[in-house]
C-alpha cells in the first residue's frame, strides 16, 4: 500500500473546507483506481491534513494531482498556502 499526506496550513474556514471536501474531493479520491482510504483531518488552529491510502504508487500520485487541480479550482481563498506534500509505501499498519 501507499500513502499520500498533504497538510495545509493557514486554513481560512475549515467547516466550509470540510463541507467542500466531503462533498466534491471524496467523490473524486474513490474514483482513483486502487483507493482504499481518505481521512481529512482538523487538527485545529487553521491547520488540516489530508492522507490518502491506495493499493500502489501509481494511484497516490494520482491523489497528488487530483487534490492541486482540486483545490486551485475549489479551495484556494479557503486552502491559501501551498501545501506540504509527503508520499511514500507503507510499511507498518494496524
């Protein structure tokens, strides 16, 4: 498995943020063939994470590019800071 983390920082709104995510991003993170898992995450004081879980790499790079194209066309007064983006396999799960 592989896993893609993009955390934002200076998040302007992020209940609307989430409304937006849950109702547009989701939709488009299950379409990636090999998803398994999206968790958006408010870890409070204008900061939210994002990680993506796919069965190979090909699919967390995909998430990658979804989530900039999202996110320029969607998010930016919302998400104004560019992200910073992490991918890589996973080597320990529970």
């Amino acid at each position: 498995m592989y896993a893609a983390v993009r955390r934002y920082e200076g998040v302007t709104d992020s209940a609307e943020a989430a409304r937006l995510v849950n109702e547009g991003f989701v939709p488009l993170m299950r379409q990636v063939s090999g998803f398994v898992a999206y968790y958006w995450i408010d870890t409070g004081e204008g900061v939210m994470v994002s990680t993506s879980i796919f069965q190979d790499h090909a699919g967390a790079e995909e998430s990658i590019s979804r989530a900039a194209d999202f996110v320029r066309d969607n998010l930016a007064s919302l998400l104004p800071n560019p992200p910073q983006v992490m991918a890589g396999e996973v080597v320990a799960s529970a």
